[in-house]
C-alpha cells in the first residue's frame, strides 16, 4: 500500500504551524510563535490574524522543505477549522482551500480539540497508545476538558470547565505575580524551587465533572492585597512558594474530578493533552496518582502538548481513511461541540 502523506496546518490562536505526516510519523512539525502579544498581557486577535497572514506561506514552505518532499507529494490537507479565534482560523482555513484546489486534492477540517487528544497517536518510536475507550484531560488556554475517547472520531465531553480554562488560571495568576505572558511555563519553572503548601487558596466546589478556576484567582489577588499592604516586596520575597502553591492548588483541583470520573466510569487508561500538560507540576502528579490507583497513563511528548500541527495532520489521517472530507463552502467557526 502506498503512503499517505498529510499536511497540517494549525493557525486557532497566537501560533502558526505546519506539518508533514507520513502515515503515522511526523516528518515536519514548523511553529511560528508570535512574540507580539507578550507586551499586552494577552492575546489581542487582530495583532494574532495578521501575524498568521504574514507566517503562513513560509511555514508551510519550510515544513514541506524540512519534511524532504515536494509538495506534489501530498495527498491531502488537515487544517484547524475550530475552535479558536475567528480571524486567526479564517487565515489556516482560506489558505488550505487554496491549496486543497490548486493542488487538486481533499482537505479535512479538524476539530482542534480532537487534535489535542489525539496527538498521543502520532508515531514517536517506543510510546505505547492508548486503548479504548480512555479519559483525556485537555487543558489549554482555552479549553479545560474531560473527554471519554471511545475512537478516534468518537468523542464526547463529559465535563468542562464553566469559566477560566486552566492554562488561564496560570496565566491570570501569573500576571497578578508580574509575569509576562503566557506566565504558565515561569510559573512551572518557579514553582520547582518552591513549597506548595505554604500558602493555601480557595477551591472551587461545582458539580459533576465541571471545574471553575474563576474563584481561585479572586483568592490570590485578595491574598497578595492583604500582604502587600504589610510588605510590598512580598511577591518578590516569596514567589518560588508562591508559584509552588498556586501550580499544586491548580493540580488539585485537576486530579479530584479526573479521579471521580475514571472511578465512576471504571476506566484506567488516562491521557493528558493541551498546553498544561507540559507543566511538570502536573505530569509528575498524574504519574503519582496512576502509581496508586493503578492506571496507565499517557503523556505527549512536549512538542506536542502545546499547540501544533502535528495533532492536526494525524487527525487529518483519520478523517482521510474514512473519506470525511470538506468541499469549498467550508468555513472557520469560534466555537465547534466535539
Ligand atoms: O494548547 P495551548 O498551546 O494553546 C491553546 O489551545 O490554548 O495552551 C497554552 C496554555 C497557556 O495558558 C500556557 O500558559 C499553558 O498552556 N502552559 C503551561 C505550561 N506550558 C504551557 N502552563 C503551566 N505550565 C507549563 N509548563
Ligand atoms: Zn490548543
């Protein structure tokens, strides 16, 4: 059988990827961050689109150059199609239209989400997979999910987050403490030198498999209120505790509703995926819980735990084998259901 080979292109938020997949391995996988965004605090969509409109073609050439192939050689196009930033999709989306017709070849619009969970099946030597049916927790600046994986297409969200994502909570906490944007990763980095239970904070109490974080930023700002009024070098005199009891409080929070669903659904394979999940924090958390209540437990590599277009090209790969392919009236959407 011949190969199949896939581009994927990734443009929902504030980094524009491409990626070569052959069969199940990844040739290329080329992201274009956007350093722009750090001086606001934030994301700020417009800034995001037009960064995305100048990235877009020479990260595909390089991708497709690094990957070793000729753009002949491909056989269908993967592209995000949501959720995310509209103007940020409509620039992946319009791109891969062209390119689906000028090539003369399917596209597949992806559900970034599904991306994110199955990101753990791109081919990356030893690593075993997960079976089904399994659990992702999928946590990113936008979303915070738990997903019962019952195929690679069949997904359904069992519980989500009903304000903040947790790559926000860091972030949000991050940004109280002085940090940059996105402050997760300072945070992580901190927190190793830090003690996670010298302070505590606030955690939510909400239903189900539903998480809030809004609450627990209000604690922090409140708390780091009241000490600086005593000490205003507080933040700087304490922040590796800080950023350890801020990252353990979110883990916490993470683990209590992801071992109340692997428990009541009776399911021990247990994956992570999204941006949060290259917090080492909660990877070591994840591997300490699967120890003792014995799950298997799955963890992207880092390369592909934040946003990429890798777990769009094997997503692609998927849709491609069972025929589900766009036409030209396609277009990007804000919010998509799994
Ligand atoms: O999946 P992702 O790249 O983009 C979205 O789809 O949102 O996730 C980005 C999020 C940001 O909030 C970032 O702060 C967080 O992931 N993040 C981390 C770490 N690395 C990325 N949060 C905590 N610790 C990290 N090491
Ligand atoms: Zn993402």
């Amino acid at each position: 059988k011949k190969d199949t080979i896939i581009l994927g292109i990734e443009s929902s938020c504030d980094d524009t990827s491409a990626a070569v997949l052959k069969n199940t391995a990844i040739l290329s996988n080329i992201i274009a961050g956007q350093k722009i965004h750090e001086e606001y605090g934030g994301v700020v969509p417009e800034l995001a689109s037009r960064a995305h409109q100048q990235n877009i073609i020479p990260v595909v050439e390089s991708a497709i150059k690094k990957a070793g192939i000729r753009k002949e050689d491909i056989d269908a196009i993967a592209f995000t199609k949501g959720p995310g930033l509209l103007g940020s999709l409509v620039v992946g989306t319009s791109f891969s239209k062209a390119f689906s017709l000028a090539m003369n070849i399917p596209m597949m619009d992806v559900n970034h989400m599904h991306g994110h969970v199955l990101a753990h099946f791109i081919d990356d030597g030893d690593k075993n997979k997960p079976s089904f049916p399994f659990l992702c927790l999928t946590v990113s600046g936008g979303h915070t999910q738990i997903v019962l994986v019952k195929d690679y297409l069949g997904m359904q969200v069992i519980g989500s987050t009903i304000d903040d994502a947790a790559g926000e909570a860091f972030d949000k906490s991050a940004k109280l403490l002085g940090f940059p944007y996105p402050g997760g990763p300072l945070i992580d980095r901190h927190a190793r030198n830090g003690n996670p239970k010298r302070f505590e904070f606030s955690k939510p109490q909400i239903k189900e498999y539903d998480y809030s974080f809004s609450g627990l930023k209000t604690s922090i700002l409140y708390f780091l209120q009241k000490q600086e009024k005593e000490n205003p070098d507080f933040i700087r005199e304490n922040l590796d505790d800080l950023c350890a009891s801020i990252q353990h409080t979110i883990i916490e929070i993470l683990l209590k509703k992801l071992k109340k669903a692997a428990k009541e659904l009776n399911i021990k394979e247990i994956a992570i995926a999204g941006g949060v999940s290259a917090n080492s924090g909660l990877r070591k958390a994840i591997e300490a819980t699967a120890n003792e209540l014995k799950w298997n437990t799955y963890i992207p590599k880092f390369e592909y735990c934040t946003d990429n277009a890798a777990m769009i090209a094997i997503t692609g790969k998927y849709m491609y084998e069972k025929g589900l392919f766009a036409d030209q009236s396609i277009a990007a959407k804000a919010r998509v259901e799994m």
